[in-house]
C-alpha cells in the first residue's frame, strides 16, 4: 500500500489548484481518471481549429488570481474581448440579456412585455420559475426566460430554486430596462471576457507548471474509497492517504465511497458539444448567440473565429438533456445541427471541414434547497473523515473557474495551518 499526505482525486482546475497552492515539500499525489489533465478546461486542436470542450471564458473578479495565472504563462497572448451576444428571436437578433431589450422585439410584444413588467405582481418566489414571472412579469418570462433555461437545464423549473444561478442570471429591475431603451448599458459579470490564444488549456498548464510531475498519474480512475480505513483504490494500487480531496461529482464520489444517497436529490443535465470547422468566414461582430425556440436542437452557439478574429467560421453548438440521454447516433444529432444552422442563416455556402464532439455529464447541477441542505451535511460529514469534496461537481454547485481555484487556494491554506 503506497501512504500519502494528500491525495487529490481529479486533474482538473479545482485538483491542480489544490496541489499548486501546498507549501514546497508537501507529500501530494494527483489521480487523474482521464490520460490528459484538465477535467473540463481542456482545448482540442484539429484542422487548424483551436476548440475547449465547450466555449469556455474567464472574468477574473480577484486580480491576484487572473496575476497568479499570467505569470505563469510565458508568451501567451491573452485576447480580451468585449463580449457581443444576442438572443435568436421571431427572426431576428435580440441583444443580450432579453429582459433588458425588450424594446429591441416587434412592436406589439414590446407593449405586452413592458404591460407585464410594470404590471406584475410580485409574489412568493419559491422556485426559479416563480422568480421569473415575479420580477419580469408574464411575457418576458414565457418569451425568453423560461423556454431558454428549461432547454439548457433540461427541466422543469419549478424544480430549481430561484437562485439556482447565483450570480450568474442578469437581474435587472424595472428602472434599469427602462432606462436600457435610450442609454444602453451592456453591463453584466462578463462584459469583458479574457480568452488565451491557446484556449483554455492554458490556463490548466499554468496551475500545473511549478507541479512535480511524478506525483502525478493519469489515466487511473479511483474506483474505490474505504474511509474508515482512509484507503482509496485504483486498478492498479491502493493508497492509504491523511486526506483526500475529491473534484470527481459529488454522487460519484458516494458510491464508491458507499455512502447512501437519495438519487432523486442529484439531479443535472447534460451537454453534447459540437466543436464545428468551416472553410469560409460566418456572420461578423458576434461571439454568441442564445436560440430559447425548440425547433433548434441547440440552446447556444458561439464563433471563436470572431474571438480570435480568424477567417474561417469555427463554432461550438451547445445542446441541452437530461442526465444520461444523449443518443449514441451523433451523426444523426450532427445532421440535425447542421440543418438548423443552415436554416437560422449561419451556414450557407459553408462547406465543413473539420469536426469534434463531447458530452459534459454533468454539465449544470440543478439546485434546489433540498439538494443544498443535503450535499452540505454529506461533505461535512466527509471532511470529518478527511475527505474534501471540492469544485464544481465536488460541491455541486455553479461557478466559474476562479470560484474553484479560491476554493481549492484556501482549502490548501487551511488543512497545510492545521499539520
Ligand atoms: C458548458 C459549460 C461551460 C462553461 N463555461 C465556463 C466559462 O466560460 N468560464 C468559466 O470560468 N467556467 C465555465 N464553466 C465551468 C468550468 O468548466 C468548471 O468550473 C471547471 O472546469 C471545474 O473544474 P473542476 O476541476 O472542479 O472539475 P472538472 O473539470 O470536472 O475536473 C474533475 C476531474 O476529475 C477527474 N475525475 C473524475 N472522476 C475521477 C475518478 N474517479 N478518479 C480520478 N479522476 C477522476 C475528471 O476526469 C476531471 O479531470 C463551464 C462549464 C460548462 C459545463
């Protein structure tokens, strides 16, 4: 049996930041199930394309963060952008976020939005489906707010709670849309984005750059965790560890460490990514654009071509399911996109060139305050038993990558004080 100090299951960016943030000398090991680290930050190349394994852009709140990174970066051009994203509606685009542009639709769903938002009544907001209507009124929440996230989240959203999107949904109040019809204000989380000329990878090798990379092993998924006896399994070797952080998902990680659970509370979706290559330039002055109708397959598509200013059109195409639903048949999916793509205007001539495609499962935990209350006691109860569930899917939560390299940065800080 091999001891360890700290044993870090998942390679991804909340793993890394962990092991890059413990004091020099530190006994670490990372265990990583996939042959390449990077978890969902990972950037594929083909064809002369540059893709993540979906459109993947940073908005540092904390400078020492987005510092920490750059400086290990050497020669990387970072682009920053000025992001322009509009909403597919009745023909046409609307800018991003709707419920601020209302005065952007046709005349007389103007009137029925405007009517519905100062004429709403503000009620219990017990789900996020009632917090929509209440602060946007009726129209603006049927229009664009509710078939749009139920096609991301794919479901219902009477089941997420009204802030399954944190910090992440472009609240707006009455005063502001108003005002928004004569001085546009684009403001947001991530009105300007960072994006590395590498893709997001990059920003994966910098939290691995100063790691010893003979603790780290790829392509050993840990299949079993004893916590009595503080062991975790692989195929191939068993470690005894003094604590072990976890970024794998939070429902992953009871069953092998044999925790019961109640499935129904972990419920998410699922993303299939197409990552499309083009011969020739797309529409111009447009990094995303938001499609709530269900006759596309797709909820986004985003153009890296107008990110890194390339000439020839380079897309991801997003599509929403439930967990686990994703149809083996990606050609026929792929068909489908094509054909949408062809009839919303963006592919007309365009001959496709070069293509790549991967389901993130999870990809959006749906969050409701019994899956909180839950998924708090249970990672307070591991920790109790060393065992630290970290990250996005660790923590079953929405975030960004910086909430994770803070997460994982204090984590470090506090169990490398308590030795
Ligand atoms: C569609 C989509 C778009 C996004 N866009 C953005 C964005 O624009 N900007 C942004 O900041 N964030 C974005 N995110 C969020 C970002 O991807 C995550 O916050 C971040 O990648 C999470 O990193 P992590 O290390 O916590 O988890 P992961 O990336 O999931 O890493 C976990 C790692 O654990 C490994 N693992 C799992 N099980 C085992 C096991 N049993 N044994 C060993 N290893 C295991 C996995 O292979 C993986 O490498 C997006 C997410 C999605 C789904």
């Amino acid at each position: 049996m091999e001891k360890v100090d700290y044993l870090i299951v998942g390679g991804g960016i909340s793993g890394l930041s962990f092991a890059a943030r413990l004091p020099s000398g530190a006994d670490y090991l990372i265990v990583e199930a996939e042959e390449e680290l990077g978890g969902y930050c990972r950037t594929v190349r083909c064809g002369g394309f540059t893709w993540d394994y979906s459109g993947h852009f940073f908005h540092f709140r904390r400078a020492e963060i987005e510092t920490y990174l750059r400086e290990r970066m050497d020669g990387e051009e970072i682009l920053r952008v000025e992001r322009k994203s509009a909403i597919h509606y009745a023909d046409r685009l609307i800018d991003f976020p709707f419920q601020k542009n209302i005065h952007q639709l046709p005349k007389a769903e103007f009137i029925e939005a405007l009517y519905d938002l100062y004429f709403r009544e503000p009620n219990e907001e017990s789900n996020f489906y009632e917090m929509l209507i209440s602060r946007f009124g009726r129209a603006i929440a049927e229009k664009f707010l509710i078939p749009y996230n139920e096609k991301l989240y794919a479901t219902d959203l009477r089941r997420l709670d009204r802030d399954a999107m944190g910090r992440f949904f472009p609240h707006a109040d009455l005063d502001e849309i108003v005002r928004n019809f004569r001085e546009p204000d684009a403001s947001g989380y991530n009105q300007t984005f960072t994006y590395p000329r590498g893709g997001a990878i990059r920003y994966v090798e910098a939290l691995a750059r100063d790691l010893d990379s003979t603790r780290i092993l790829k392509g050993e998924p840990v299949i079993a965790i004893d916590l009595e006896r503080s062991t975790a399994q692989t195929e191939e070797r068993t470690f005894q560890f003094k604590r072990l952080i976890s970024s794998m998902p939070l429902d992953r990680l009871y069953e092998i460490a044999s925790i019961p659970y109640n499935r129904e509370l972990y419920q998410a979706n699922e993303v299939e990514v197409f990552n499309l290559g083009f011969d020739r330039k797309g529409p111009e002055a447009i990094h995303w654009i938001y499609y709530p109708n269900p006759t596309e397959i797709f909820y986004r598509v985003g153009f890296y071509d107008n990110i890194f200013g390339d000439d020839r059109m380079s897309l991801y195409v997003e599509i929403g399911r439930r967990r686990q639903q994703t149809p083996e048949d990606w050609r026929g999916t792929l068909d489908k996109i094509l054909n949408d793509l062809s009839r919303v205007g963006i592919v007309q001539e365009h001959e496709l060139i070069a293509h790549h495609r991967v389901v993130l499962s999870p990809a959006y935990v749906h969050i409701n305050q019994a899956v909180i209350r839950d998924s708090k006691e249970k990672r307070a109860a591991l920790g109790r038993n060393g065992v630290h569930s970290i990250g996005r899917y660790g923590a079953w939560t929405y975030c960004s990558i910086e909430d994770n390299i803070i997460e994982a940065f204090e984590l470090a800080d506090r169990l490398s004080a308590d030795v």
